[in-house]
C-alpha cells in the first residue's frame, strides 16, 4: 500500500470564541491548509470531518460535515461525520489515510471542529456526559456549584481519581503535576495559536483554585472553541507540490476492553501498534504531543508511550527531560493545558503542531536536536471513559 502525505496544515487559535460559528472556524482552519498545501479546492476529492458535541452546544447533527463546508463551496464529494469522543479528529485522519493508502483518492480535506462555549454553561458540561456510559453517570459524582449548576467538566473527577491513585501508588506528588503545568504554560506562552499565553511557575500552579484534588485549575484544559485542518496526499499527487515531505508513518486507532489494573492500557497497546507499524520505537521519536487533559494524564503518558518504565515518570519531569530543550520534549504546543481543547479539532491540533515543528516552523518553540528539526514525531489523543480507562485512543507518527 502507498504512503499517505501531509501536504499542507491549517488552524485556528483555540480560545473563548462566543462570536465564532462552527463555519467560521472551519473556513479559517480550511483555507489556512489549502493556501499551505497551495492547490485549490477543486483539488479535494473527499472530506473526513470529525466533531463531537456539536449536537448539543450547536443543535447541529447528522450532516455537520456537509453543513460547515457548503460556504466554502466544498460540496459534491463524499464527505464522512466522524465522532469518537476526544479523538474525533485523529480518527478521522486514520480513516482519511486508508483511503489513500488503499488508492480511492489521491487528495483529502480531514477536518476537526468543535464550538464547545455556550451561554448556558450547563450545556458545555452536558456534552462532557456523553463521554461516559450514560447507564451508570451515577458512579461518578460530581459536587456542583452554590447556584445549582454544574461546577466542572464529569472527566474532572474522573481524572483527579486516576491522579490520587498512581501518585500514591509510585511516590510522585503534586509538585510533579506543577511542574508538567508549569513546562506547559512556557511553551504556551511561545505559541500564538494557543489558549493561553502567559508564564506560570510551579509555585503559581499549585496556588491556583483546587478543582479537584490534586488538580488545580492551572493542571487542567480549558473549555474551548476551535478548528484544525490537514490536507493529506498520495505520493504521485504529494511528488507535484513539495519536495519535503511530512509522510504518516503510523496511525492506529483503537478502543478499550475490560481489563483489570495489571493489563496493559489502551493507549500502551495503540502505541505498541503504531511503533510496528512505523518501524519505530519511543527512543526514534524526537517530538511528542500528548492528550494532556490534565497534567496528571500527561505523567502517566509518559509511561504508557514506553518514555519510561512505571513508576519513573516523575524522574523525567525532575531532570527535565521532557521541557523544549530536554532530551524528549513533550507538548511543545503548550498542550490541551494551554493551547486548549476543542475536542473535536484536538487530535489534529496535534497533527498541525508536529508538521510545523518536523518542517522547522515553530519558531520560538522549535524543537532542535542537534541544531536540527526532529526526524519523527508522535501524537497520543484519547477519549471517553469506561471501565477504568480512556474508551478510545489515537495514535498517530508522523516523518520526515
């Protein structure tokens, strides 16, 4: 099977955006990746388009695809709605390169967009329930505000339990989780397209308002609003517009099965099939972007992508190895901490990053080894809950 090419990138700043519509979003991100692959529309012989809860924030459903591309004139192709919790937008990738992989189409739009602010916040929070198996919310309590609604997203909770957990299991303490935040907030603050861009230290991390213990509201993403775009290719096409490359050279997509504490997790085992798929291992990647939902997922990730052995993620972040200038940066973005989390369009915000910093145009958070750009990069999105761990996870490795 032939290789499937990143040909050109586009995105929106993620943020608060009250006044932006889902088509505004897409026509940003959109013509941001078609202006970078230089072809014209026309060019586009199918659209992969992934959204997760724009049936709640927005009342929009079942064509959301069709609906946010007519303006731009991008109609008359199959168009495909893909939702899959958090990586809507990785997984609509993975579906975008088997058709390319497989010969179907030689130029495709994979698109990611979410509007997740609304006035009504228990709306936003809402949406965050359909992330779990709505038979038993009942399992997760969630201690709401003094004026009766909702004071957090469901995976809050969700989360900062996963946190008390490994952090008493393996020693590591909240002064880790401060300093993952804190690694975070610089490399936001270099990122234009990020949510925010402002310096924090550890110490300012752990005053911040406790949402859940141990997770202060600096350790946790934001809700946010957004679009990302990626213009994927075969080589015959890819071979007319660039000589540099960014090739697929991995992506896997899988969900969770029951499983008990000891098993491997879903995103240890997608991670496993994506390095055999790309020939690869944790040790050739020179860049990553994690789902950093909160800081704690991002500690844990490192042992799940093989970063390390369990129980010695703490000792990355102690010898900052995973800052812009260690030996494995990780979410050189800013993350979803800083850069945000428009769940649908994270996934590819992600894919964006990586093509930027594998072509040397991340400016002031560049990546360099050895005075270069790296070689491959990796990029961990999940979503959901059931059972005990995140209900999908995609992985995707990208190469010069």
């Amino acid at each position: 099977m032939q290789d499937a090419i990143v040909l050109g990138v586009g995105m929106t700043q993620f943020g608060k955006r009250p006044d932006a519509t889902l088509k505004d979003l897409t026509r940003e991100a959109v013509l941001a990746a078609l202006s970078d692959a230089a072809i014209e529309k026309s060019a586009i012989e199918a659209a992969y388009v992934g959204n997760s809860v724009a049936g709640i924030t927005t009342g929009q459903e079942t064509i959301r695809g069709q609906v946010v591309l007519r303006p731009l004139q991008i109609e008359g192709i199959p168009i495909f709605n893909i939702e899959n919790a958090c990586a809507s937008s990785s997984t609509a990738l993975h579906l975008a390169s088997v058709g390319i992989r497989a010969g179907m189409h030689d130029c495709v739009l994979v698109l990611g967009v979410e509007k997740m602010t609304h006035p009504d916040r228990n709306i936003t929070f809402k949406a965050f329930e359909g992330g779990v198996d709505v038979e038993e919310l009942q399992q997760y309590q969630i201690q709401d505000a003094p004026d009766g609604t909702p004071s957090r997203s469901i995976f809050m909770d969700v989360y900062a339990k996963a946190a008390r957990e490994y952090l008493q299991q393996f020693g590591a303490t909240p002064w880790h989780l401060a300093q993952i935040a804190a690694k975070n907030h610089a490399n936001g603050a270099l990122n234009p397209y990020a949510q925010y861009r402002f310096v924090m230290s550890p110490e300012d991390v752990l005053k911040d308002r406790m949402v859940v213990d141990p997770l202060t509201r600096s350790m946790c993403a934001p809700i946010s609003d957004g679009a990302a775009a990626v213009i994927l290719a075969s080589p015959r096409f890819a071979r007319q517009m660039t000589r540099t490359p960014v090739v697929l050279a991995a992506s896997a997509v899988k969900s969770t099965h029951r499983k008990t504490l000891s098993d491997p997790g879903v995103i240890h085992r997608t991670s496993q099939t994506a390095y055999d798929a790309a020939s690869l291992g944790p040790q050739d990647i020179g860049v990553f972007e994690v789902h950093d939902t909160t800081a704690a997922a991002e500690l844990m990730a490192y042992e799940e992508l093989g970063l390390c052995s369990a129980g010695e993620a703490a000792r990355l972040v102690d010898e900052n190895r995973t800052a812009l200038g260690g030996a494995t940066p990780v979410n050189p973005s800013g993350g979803l901490e800083c850069k945000g989390h428009p769940i649908g369009a994270t996934g590819l915000g992600q894919i964006v990053e990586l093509t930027w910093q594998l072509r040397g145009q991340a400016g002031p958070r560049q990546v360099l080894h050895r005075g270069e750009p790296p070689l491959v990069a990796l990029a961990q999105n999940a979503g959901g809950h059931l059972g005990i761990e995140n209900a999908t996870c995609a992985i995707t490795i990208l190469q010069r």
